[in-house]
C-alpha cells in the first residue's frame, strides 16, 4: 500500500480529512531538531492544527508556548496545558473584555497580546487596571499587513510603554511573512536585509529591557530565524504540511501530515468526473490549479467548483468508476482544517480513532 491508503476505506465519510499520525511524530520530532532540541525556541502557530489533541502531543515533547490567532484557539492551547499564549492580533472593541476573562479563567497560563500604536497600548492599560498583563509590540517589517514601522520605535514610545503601569512589556513580534522566493539563499538575503533596522532598535531596547526577547516569522522564514539563537521561532503549518509549501520551501524537510480524503460521484460527461469536494471542503482562496494535489489520479485539470462538488478532466476517465476514493493533499492546509470538525487519525493504514478541531469555532467559553 501506498502511504497514504488505508485498509478501512468502506467505514470513513467523504469528503473528510485524514491526519497521519506517524508523519505528525516526524514532523514535531524534525521541528524540535532544528532548534537544537530546545523547546523554548519555539511558539507555534496553533491556526493551523486547531485541535486539543494535537496541541497536547506537543506539549508532549516539550513544546509549551504558542501563537494564537483567535480568542478560541489561545482558550483550547491553555484547555491542553500551554505555560504560554500569545494572541498575534491586536484586540479590539469586545476582545479587550473577552482576553481579560480569559486570563482570569485559566491562571495556570500566561497570555500576551500584540500592541502597535499608543492608542492602543493606552486603552488596554485603562482596562487592565492592576491587572499587570504582558504585551509584544508588533513590528511591521515589510509586509505592510499589520505592526509599527521600526522607525517610530522611538523613545516617545518606549517612554509611553514604560508609563503604562499595568502592563508590561515583554518583547518584539515580527512577522515577515512576504517572503516566499523558492531560492532558499535569496529569501534568507532578503530576510537578513529586512532585519538590519530591527537589529539596530534591539540593541538600544535590549539596554532598557535586558529581559525581553523576539518572536520572528513563521514557516516561510523559520529556515532563516532559527540560525538566531536569539529568536523565538513561531511556524505553524510545518506540523502539518501542504503542497504550497512544499513546493517552495525545499530547505524544509516535512512531510504532508494531513490529507483530503474524497470520493468520485459521478461521470456526467466523457472525459469528466466530480468530486464530493467542493468550496467547503478544501481552501479555495487559491486559483484552482492550486488547491489540491491528488497522490491517486494523474493527468488531471481541476476545472470548476462549487459549494459541495468539485469537477476535473481526466485522461483515465473509463478505468475510473463512480465511488472510488481519491487522496489530495491541499495547497493551503490552515484554512482547509478550519472547514472540519475533525481529523480522521491514520495509524498502520486504519483509522481507529478522531480528533475534534475545536477552535475552528469563534468561541468556546471566552
């Protein structure tokens, strides 16, 4: 058998998603040698898996600090155990609230935010009120999405940061994420530039706060931030893996721990056939050339999709018959997780067991 195929075909529901269970180990297991076996390098992005179990089997190994996108997602990482939780959007209107009842819910776990204006900084201390909560300042390096440009972190601000008393600063948070060249050597170059004013800023930082530390990048420059033993690392989709990023970062050596699992429904015409695979079952931010990457089916042309059906042009079209199951592996994983409420969990070829993806939800209790 194929890696992918399983024994028990028959007893699983199209379309679903399958997660490898010894491909996980790999990935966690290669993830942690990167950074020399230590797990306090790491903060792993929590938006792409999800799920409790999965953030438990990390915790497992030592990995006890993670990234957040939503409220939900930093509520299960602390639900599985996380000593450390940072929510990597700046909070806004009912969020402030929201992240304060959090934090008094699950005292075991430390939870920070992201700030990057004064405005903010200044509301969320207003709301603290003695409550001493921990922020990163957001750094835009480039990517122009979200963060303070490095030149204004001036002492203005730095003065502003040390006046809010009920806050405390902890560090800097950068993402630079625009970097995407397949050439390993050339995303590094122009990552290493992207950095040279970040790195002038810390040193004068570093001064004032000899305590605080950065959270750099996620999967794409993961490559290029761990050779700084200085960072903190903060990859996400590496846990599980995806054709996109299998494409274009060669330098990393994961393995595609999830796959879409769908079956064939119909041959409507000559040379046609759909799939139970449609908008709602994998990520369709994408063209459609690029949004899954069947291991089962060769010369194929993704050609439309809708809601719940997915149509391609095949060569094979007579050997193919109405009910066989075809295995892709998506091109962007962290949206298509969010499409399920569970991962089908493959060991030796069966599936025995699911996992529930509980943050996929807006809210759990918070």
């Amino acid at each position: 058998m194929e890696w992918y195929e399983i024994a028990n075909e028959s007893a699983i529901d199209s379309p679903s998603l399958l997660l490898y269970k010894d491909r996980l180990d790999f990935n966690l297991n290669t993830l942690l040698e990167m950074v020399g076996m230590d797990p306090s390098r790491l903060m792993p992005h929590v938006k792409t898996n999800k799920s409790g179990k999965v953030i438990s089997e990390m915790i497992a190994k030592g990995i006890t600090r993670f990234k957040a996108a939503t409220i939900a997602e930093a509520e299960l990482a602390a639900q599985s155990g996380a000593k450390e939780v940072l929510i990597s959007h700046q909070l806004v209107g009912p969020k402030i609230d929201r992240f304060l009842a959090l934090r008094k819910g699950y005292t075991n776990t430390h939870f920070f935010t992201l700030i990057d204006n004064v405005q903010s900084l200044q509301e969320l201390n207003a709301k603290a009120a003695n409550r001493l909560l921990g922020f990163y300042l957001d750094v835009n390096n480039g990517m122009h999405r979200s963060g303070i440009v490095p030149e204004l972190i001036n002492d203005e601000l730095l003065h502003e940061i040390k006046e809010s008393k009920n806050l405390y600063f902890r560090g800097l948070h950068v993402y630079d994420g625009q970097h995407r060249n397949a050439d390993f050597e050339d995303r590094k170059s122009n990552i290493l530039e992207g950095w040279r004013a970040i790195k002038e800023i810390w040193k004068q930082i570093k001064n004032d706060y000899p305590k605080v530390e950065i959270i750099a990048g996620g999967t794409p420059s993961f490559s290029t931030h761990l050779l700084e033993k200085d960072r903190v690392c903060s990859p996400g989709t590496c846990v599980f893996w995806d054709a996109g990023y299998e494409k274009i970062l060669s330098e990393q050596p994961f393995k595609a721990a999830v796959v879409v699992f769908t079956r064939i429904i119909s041959k409507p015409t000559k040379g046609i056939i759909t799939v139970d695979m449609g908008h709602k079952a994998v990520a369709s931010e994408n063209s459609i050339d690029k949004r899954i990457q069947f291991l089962n089916l060769m010369d194929y042309e993704f050609i439309s999709q809708s809601e719940e059906h997915g149509v391609l042009k095949v060569e094979n079209w007579d050997s193919l018959q109405v009910g066989d199951v075809l295995y892709g592996i998506p091109y962007h994983i962290c949206p298509t997780v969010n499409l399920y409420e569970e991962l089908h969990v493959v060991e030796l070829h069966n599936v025995n067991t699911t996992w529930n993806i509980e943050a996929r939800k807006r809210r759990i209790t918070y």
